[in-house]
C-alpha cells in the first residue's frame, strides 16, 4: 500500500470518497467523507483520485527569483493543516535564505529509524516533508532533520543544522503566523535563529527601573477553576500526565500570587475525578511554609470537588 494522509480516494464498491485522515495499519486505512465521517476501509477497495492527490497536488512549491543581495538566514520548520482534510498536518522546510540546501529527515519510533524524506531546497522556496494525523499526536515518531547549505560564492562557510524533536501539544498551542513561502498560515520554528543582540541602554535602564515596574503580580482572586478546559484550548491533545503537570504549575502560580496579595484563604476548585489533583494540591500545600492549613471547601456548593488553603 502506498497511500498517504490527505490523499484524495474513491471506494471501489460504493459511491464514496474522501480524504485519507489516518493510516491504521499496512493494509487499513481510515477516510474520513464529505459529511465529516471517519470510515476503516482495506486499501485494497479504495483507489485514488488523480488531480486530487497529494502526489498530484503537492501543497507547496513555490519558489521565488534570488535576490541580488545574499540572504544567509530564514531557515523555518512549518507545520500547516491540510485544506481538505483539517485533522491532516503537513511539515515543510521553508527556505528563506541564498543558499542551496540539501535536506534529510528521518523518523524514529521504538528505536527504529525510517527515512522520509530527502531533496534538495532551491532559494527562496518550500517543500512539503512529511505528513501526520493531529488527532495521534501522541503516536507521532520523534523527528530528525538535517541540513547542509551550499552556495557558489560566499564568504564563509555555513555549519549544517541537526534538528530533532518529539512533539507535543504545547508546541500547537501558540497562535500561526505567515511565511511569504506558504499559501496558509503556519505554526513556525526557526531554525537558525540568530543571537540576540542586548540594547545596552535598554538593559541599562532596566537596572534603575522601579520593583513595581519590574514585576506585577495580578490578584488571582477568592476562587481559582483549576480545570483544565478553562486552562487550555487544546486540552484534548493532552496526555493525563501532561493535563496534571499544567494544573499544578497552575495551581503554585496563584498560591504564589495570593501570597503576594496577602489573602486570607483561596478556594482551587479542581472537581471529584479520581482524587489525583486534590491530592497534589495537598502534597503542596502541606509542606508550603506560608500556609496555615487546608480544608475542604463549602461541601454544600462544591461538594468534595475544590479545597481552601488557609495563609499566614
């Protein structure tokens, strides 16, 4: 089987077709149809659409003339839902710079390396790379890319670029932006970041700026949701692990801050559930040295599902 996410496919025994959302195994796949619906079909009773593909439609090729003035930086990794398909994400390697570049990616998943993709970058240009599901986010492969550059005439010469990087749902959770390479906008990551360069004045006059200046604590108020569809949009990209580890950072943030603020009591309203966030919450605050104690909070309005922590 050599289909791929986001091509376009015909079922062979009925009148359906859609977009392939997600590979299930060598010989399954799922398409997911014009009414939005997501059906496991054998590869073999489909068959592609030509002119709707993604071999047939690649989704960037743009390249654009070379400037008169050698570009050395602009190196970008850039994620973009597919058009047809929103669950479908594509990574390009844009290229913003003068150079030539040649690139490799491979994937590595349970220890096993896989080669996806290999070619050269024109200047002032993108390609497509690799595809995924973003609804298995948690089952991508870790990602290597390598880069070297190549240039007919420059006056140094540029080291190549090793990037590896297992995804996560933090990493889709900043808003797009537009690269003048891509048709849509992007989630962005550079790669060859330049140094940032330190204003002395600026710095020098962050030395003498006043302590109320630097830092202002907001008052985080008497009761804190702790929920984590009120602390993330894309919460349901989260492992268990990850919605926990948000929820505590979340919850020693604010304890900090009503600290700061000099409150009596706050109320972290974290729910029933299995008990884990609660527990967490106590596991803290129990060994807080600005804390007097804990209870549970009005039974008679959240149950056993929030806990008040009493300051000193």
């Amino acid at each position: 089987m050599k289909y791929k996410l986001g091509e376009f496919v015909r079922f062979v025994e009925e009148r359906r077709e859609g977009y392939i959302t997600r590979i299930i195994d060598d010989q399954t796949i799922a398409v997911t149809d014009e009414d939005g619906f997501e059906i496991p079909v054998l590869a073999s009773q489909v068959t592609r659409v030509h002119g709707k593909s993604a071999d047939d439609e690649p989704v960037f090729e743009n390249s654009k003339a070379v400037d008169a003035e050698f570009i050395s930086s602009g190196i970008l990794l850039a994620i973009v839902p597919d058009k047809k398909a929103g669950s479908v994400v594509h990574i390009n390697l844009v290229n913003g710079t003068s150079y030539v570049l040649l690139a490799v990616l491979t994937t590595e998943k349970s220890d096993k390396f896989k080669g996806q993709f290999y070619g050269v970058i024109t200047p002032k240009s993108a390609v497509q790379m690799y595809s995924a599901s973003l609804n298995e986010l948690d089952q991508w492969p870790k990602i290597h890319l390598q880069i070297l550059f190549s240039s007919g005439n420059t006056k140094e010469l540029k080291k190549p670029i090793e990037f590896s990087e297992k995804f996560r749902a933090k990493d889709f959770s900043g808003a797009k932006k537009t690269s003048e390479y891509l048709e849509q906008a992007a989630w962005l990551i550079q790669l060859d970041s330049d140094e940032p360069i330190i204003d002395p004045q600026k710095l020098k006059e962050s030395f003498y700026r006043p302590a109320a200046e630097k830092l202002q604590v907001e008052n985080p108020g008497k009761e804190i949701d702790l929920h984590i569809e009120k602390l993330r949009d894309d919460h349901q990209y989260l492992k268990n692990s990850e919605i926990l580890d948000i929820q505590v950072a979340f919850f020693r943030k604010k304890l900090d801050a009503a600290i700061v603020h000099k409150l009596p009591s706050v109320i972290f309203i974290h729910g029933s559930g299995n008990g884990t966030l609660r527990n967490e919450i106590c596991k803290v605050a129990s060994k807080h040295p600005q804390v007097k104690t804990f209870m549970d909070a009005y039974r008679e309005k959240f149950g056993y599902g929030a806990t008040e922590v009493f300051l000193k």
